[in-house]
C-alpha cells in the first residue's frame, strides 16, 4: 500500500529538524513501513531550513509552483486591533529527499519557513503574532499538495496530531480512494476550538460541507457547571468556550477512518477522562458522545523505542568521563530529565523546585537537566528559556547541568547511559514521554514519573515492592503551581537516592526490570500493528469496540443482551469497581455483600449521589449522616467558616462566582473562612488520595450549622 504521512514535524535522522517526540514517531514508523515493503511520502514543512537540507542531503527541487491564498477569519476577541479577514498570498514550493526508502516532500512559502528556530509557534502569540497560523497554513498548502501529488491514486493518509490536521478527514472523506488515518500524538484538550467562521472558510475552500451545528454544545446552567466552567481551563484539560467555536476533535473523530492511539492508557484517557477534574463535564459534551459513537474505529498502534539507539552499545561510554565532563561528580547517584522546554506541561517548574529542596539537605546528587527551547545543531544560539531554573543551576554548578539545545543522539546516548535515574512529572495529561522514557529505561535508568494513564505500559505506577514495578510514581497533576506535586517529587528523588546508596540490589532489580520492558517496544511491532489494522479498514473490517472496554468505561449501555451474559465477570467487577448498582443488577442480584461493595466504591470515588442512593437501600442511617453533615458553614468573627470533611481527601478547594478559595488542613478536615455567606449552594473539587479528583455541590442551608442531619440529602 501507499502510506502519505502528514505532519508538522517528522524528520527524526536530523537534530536541526526536530522540536520534540513527533519527530521520532513519524520518521520510525515511515522506514518501518518501507522497510517492510510499502511505498512511503511524508508531507511536512521545510521550516525555513532548505540551506540546511541541500547541505546535507540529496535535496531535489520539484515543479511544484502552487500560488494560492489563505483566507484569516480572526476572532475579534482574541485578535483586537486586527482586521477582521485577511487573505495570505502564498506561493508554495516542494522539494524532495528520498531518505533510507522514504520519500520526504518538504513544503516551503511565506508561512511554512517562519520560525526556523522554534517550528512551531508559541502558544502565547495567539492574538498577537500572525506567525500563529503557521500551522493552518500547512494544513492548506499540504492538503492542496497531497491532492495535486497524488491525484486517483489509492492511499492511506495517516496525519499526526489532530491540530496539525483537521481539515483532512473532513476534505478527503468523499474520496474513494484515501483512507485517512488521524493519529494522536499527545492529548491536547479534547474540546479545544477553532473559531467557526475560519473552519467554515477553509471547509468552504476545499468545497466541503459539515454538519457545524452537530459539534456545539449547550452553555454551561447551574452553579456546579459553572464552576466547572471558570475552573477547568486552569486544569489545561479543555479551554475557555469561545462564542463561536467549534471543537475541532469531534469533527475529526467524526469524518476520519480510523483513530490511532499510541498507547492503551492513551486510548482510555482520551475516550473517558476519568478520575480528572473534567471527567463530569466532559460526559455531558457532544465529543463525549462522538468519542463512543466512533469507538468502533479507535485502535491503539504503539509506540516504541527506535531500533537504533537500542543497538547502541552501553558498554562503550565511560560513564565517569560523561559526567566529569559536565563538572559532576561520577560517584554519586545521577538524576536525568531530557524535553522540551514547557513548564507546566512537563512539569519542570515542580522539577527544579524539587532539586532546590533535595540539594539542600542532601548535597550529594547529581542533576543533568536538558529544557529544549530550540531546534539543535552546531549553528544554533540557544538563550536560557527560564531565569529560575539556571539561577538554580548557577548556585550548582558541580551538582546541576541545565542546558537548553536539543541534543544530538550520540550526546543523549552518552547521557543517558551515566544516568541512574530518569525524571519525567509531566502534567495534566496533555504531554507524555512515550519514547524519551522508553529510551532511558531501555539503558537501565529507573524512572521517577507521574502515575498518569498514558504511560501505565511503562510500569512505574506499580508499588515499588512489586515484582513488575520499574521504578517510583508521583502523584498526577491538573494545577500550574503545584506543591502537592514539588513535595511528591522531592520525596520520590531523595528515597531513590537512598535506594541507590543503602540497597543496591533493589535498584538493580528496578534498574533491570526498566530495561528489560523498555526494550519489548519496538517500532517493528507498532508499524505491523497498524499495516494490518490499515488493511482490514481498506477491506470494510474496523478494529470494533470490545465488551471488556465497554464495561471498563462504564458504558454498560453499549452493551448487547449477549455481552451481558458472556461478559458477565467483566460486567459485574466494573460495575463494582464503579458503585454502579442499575449496571449491576444487569447481570447479577444485588444482596446486602454486593450493597455494602457498591457503597464502598462509591464512597472511596466520593460519588455522592450514589452513595445517597446505596445508604438508603442499607439502612446506614451513620454513614448518611456522616456524609450529610460532611460540610459545615458556621459564623466566625465578622464572617463564616466553611469546613468540609471527608477522611479521604487529601485537598478540598472551594469555588464560587466570586472567586475560588482552598481550604487547610489535614486528615481528612480542611476549612476556610470567608468575609460573608455565600449567597447559592457551595461547589467543592476534591483530590482524593487515590489521585482522583471528584465534584461536589451542597445546599447552603444543608450546610448551616443549625440545620438538622439529613435536611438535605442530595441525590443528583
């Protein structure tokens, strides 16, 4: 078959070409897929680095002149001072290297070489910078090139990053012979929108029409909703609706052929969010529903660690010379953390402030820190992309080496081979390290990491006394500053400091097991994995959704008569795992044993409302009260205390229209107090210590401290 690739980012055999992960995963999978005997093109941008390319390759210059214009629809709330349409003129060129069997068509015009050094454009130049459309206009010049280069021709369009892409599934979907394969790189928010008059341009340029309507949803009613609303977006898991947005997954989700996931974890977090602070709020929108109603084409392809650096010999770095040669110290335990540079997605604000704390009562540990703020190579000036994280650095300087280049992979092999440890506490579930993990693991390293869904194949979640365990887990995290998360990591890093020195034989059997599962990833297997899934989608076959997966999200109504009687296990255990009674009583009687586990789960997710519901059927007039008088608001001085208990809860924060307000304390019993009574019911997100995050609204007259037990049980 004939794979197009489309992707803003893919040339992974050169440090000059890449900005992240992306990178690696497209260039592996596409010489993987050649070298297994399929003809293989990438479209993606030349990124202003031609001069670059000619002079390192074979670059062939093609008669690809295609002059066209973007048209700009700008939300005039985000782009004030702008005029409200512009029309970029691009005059778009191609230019080809064939590469280790693969065809790399490198697109080049006004827009695409912008930000040679960056690629891609910072977040914050939304409103400001039109150098932010960068990516649209690959969208446009790349679909406009894909359809001109490969005219009639039957191929499989697999598009990376539903951002990069969206425009795709929707164009091509009336064109009998392009299957169009959306794969999801990371997990941007599931919500996030593009302003609708710009997709109905584009959609308009391209003569397709979409049902736009179908992909809105409702505003958010009530006073829960709407502290969801005001709250959420600071999660980085959805962002604040526009007027007239329009969410541009569940468009792709709804017009594309197949979804591609690289990991099960990947697969689960996408398609339920649970135990997040959007899970509620996403169960209620539109792409929830798309999300189950496409199940059917979701599969997980892998990802894996590239051949390559698994063949590299770890024998043949001296890891004393790596380290005396960044000025540390060769004796002690060395701690590694290699990505680009992003805060708060990678969680490096947390990172340095945990190496801050160890290094200031344990002196002795090495830290080798790369932030990439820039592509690498040998013509590239990198400025330090943080204040705080090199002042920390310069007070270190014989303990901690920063540097803010991408590396070269002889330099992250070397690197990597001297590290004893590896850091990774990314955050909100947005960015992972899928193959930078893999990738220290595969030499041995035990991973510091967040217990996150997305990379639960890498087993660091598990206890660490565990036969399977790799290494130690930080909590997950959905808050920009988090000191829940700086204590966890300063934790974690000094109890494997004192592993490594105190019990070197369950470091090597951590270390050990790191290797050994890392190296079971290989890019042989992801690439065969989804050459057959491609095929059977060519043939009519989808990947289906199975009853396990159904039962495991809780979507029991997905279920036929005949899964409930030969999934009658897996039913029955989710539905427990759940506190779902109506789920269970599908497949099995529910007698008191069954009540009081259903009550269990409930209380332990702090689903409420359930757990209203499962009080009343035991007659557990003491845990009903208990949970009735679970909050608290009495006068205090020329104000009120609020105080909410829960034995469970490890953070209790309180939201309101006029702000929002954590409460203190410990154990199970945190308080506020505030300068007057709210005037509506009070809203309450909870981090539980199983690192779940649960909502919770109450009456403000079930709450008074006169109000009677029980005069106001909720049930919804």
């Amino acid at each position: 078959m004939h794979i197009v690739q489309f992707a803003f980012e893919s040339v992974g055999f050169d440090v000059r070409m890449m900005r992240g992960g992306l990178a690696s995963l497209v260039w592996n999978l596409a010489r993987e897929f050649a070298d297994q005997g399929h003809r293989v093109s990438v479209i993606t941008p030349a990124h202003g680095c031609l001069d670059h390319l000619r002079a390192r390759y074979p670059l062939e210059d093609l008669d690809h002149t295609d002059r066209h214009t973007v048209p700009l629809v700008l939300d005039p709330d985000v782009w004030p001072g702008h005029p409200p349409a512009i029309d970029l003129h691009l005059t778009t060129r191609a230019h080809l290297l064939r590469h280790e069997g693969v065809d790399l068509y490198f697109l080049s015009d006004e827009y695409l070489d912008l930000l040679p050094e960056r690629i891609y454009p910072a977040r914050s130049s939304e409103g400001t910078d039109l150098a932010f459309f960068k990516p649209l206009v690959f969208q446009v010049s790349g679909l406009r090139f894909l359809r001109d280069r490969f005219a009639g021709e039957p191929v499989v369009v697999q598009a990376y990053e539903p951002y990069y892409h969206y425009l795709l599934p929707p164009v091509l979907k009336a064109d009998p012979n392009a299957l169009v394969v959306s794969t999801l790189a990371s997990n941007m928010p599931i919500d996030q929108q593009i302003h609708r008059p710009q997709l109905e341009a584009l959609l308009k340029l391209f003569d397709t029409e979409a049902d736009l309507d179908a992909l809105t949803d409702p505003p958010p009613a009530g006073a829960r909703a709407e502290a969801m609303a005001a709250h959420l977006p600071s999660t980085h898991l959805t962002e604040r609706k526009k007027a007239d947005g329009i969410g541009y997954f569940a468009l792709t989700a709804a017009t594309a052929d197949l979804i591609d996931f690289l990991t099960h974890g990947q697969l689960d977090f996408y398609s339920t969010l649970r135990d997040t602070p959007f899970e509620e709020a996403f169960r209620q929108l539109t792409v929830a529903r798309i999300v189950r109603h496409t199940a059917e084409r979701q599969f997980v392809g892998g990802c894996a660690v590239p051949d390559g650096w698994l063949a590299r010999d770890p024998a043949a770095v001296d890891r004393a010379e790596v380290l005396t040669s960044l000025g540390l110290d060769p004796t002690l335990p060395t701690f590694y953390h290699s990505a680009r540079f992003s805060v708060h997605h990678k969680g490096q604000v947390e990172l340095f402030r945990a190496i801050e704390a160890v290094l200031a009562t344990d002196p002795d540990v090495n830290f080798v820190v790369r932030c990439a703020v820039a592509a690498g190579g040998d013509d590239v000036t990198v400025a330090a992309g943080d204040p705080y994280f090199q002042e920390v650095a310069d007070r270190h300087p014989d303990r901690v080496r920063l540097d803010w280049a991408m590396a070269d992979e002889d330099t992250l092999h070397r690197e990597a081979v001297a590290a004893d440890f590896c850091l990774f506490p990314s955050k909100f579930e947005l960015d992972s390290f899928l193959i930078a993990q893999g990738q220290l693991m595969a030499f041995g390293a035990v991973p510091i990491a967040t217990a996150q869904e997305v990379t639960t194949h890498y087993r660091h979640h598990l206890p660490r006394r565990h036969r399977d365990a790799t290494g130690l887990h930080v909590p997950r995290s959905f808050t920009e500053d988090d000191p829940l998360l700086t204590a966890a990591l300063t934790a974690r890093i000094r109890e494997a400091a004192r592993l490594h020195r105190e019990d070197p034989a369950e470091y090597r059997r951590l270390s050990d097991n790191a290797r050994a599962l890392a190296r079971r990833f290989t890019w042989r297997r992801a690439a065969t994995t989804r050459l057959a899934t491609f095929a059977a989608a060519s043939a009519g076959v989808l990947p289906g959704l199975t009853p396990e997966r159904a039962a495991e999200y809780g979507w029991f109504d997905s279920l036929a008569d005949t899964d409930r009687i030969t999934h009658r296990r897996e039913i029955a255990d989710a539905a427990l795992r759940l506190g779902d009674l109506a789920a269970y009583r599908t497949v099995a009687p529910a007698g008191r044993p069954e009540l009081e586990q259903l009550l269990a789960a409930a209380l332990e997710r702090a689903d409420f409302a359930r757990c209203a519901d499962l009080t009343t059927l035991l007659d557990d007039t003491g845990t009903a009260a208990d949970l009735d008088r679970r909050c608290l608001v009495e006068p205090a001085g020329r104000g009120v205390r609020v105080e909410y208990r829960l034995p469970h809860a490890e953070s209790v924060l309180l939201l309101l229209p006029t702000g929002e307000h954590p409460l203190t304390g410990a154990d199970g019993r945190y308080e506020t107090v505030l300068p007057a009574e709210p005037a509506g019911p009070l809203v309450f997100l909870l981090r539980l210590r199983s690192g779940r995050f649960a909502w919770d609204e109450r009456p403000l007259d079930a709450c008074r401290s006169t109000a009677p037990a029980g005069a106001a049980r909720e049930r919804s």
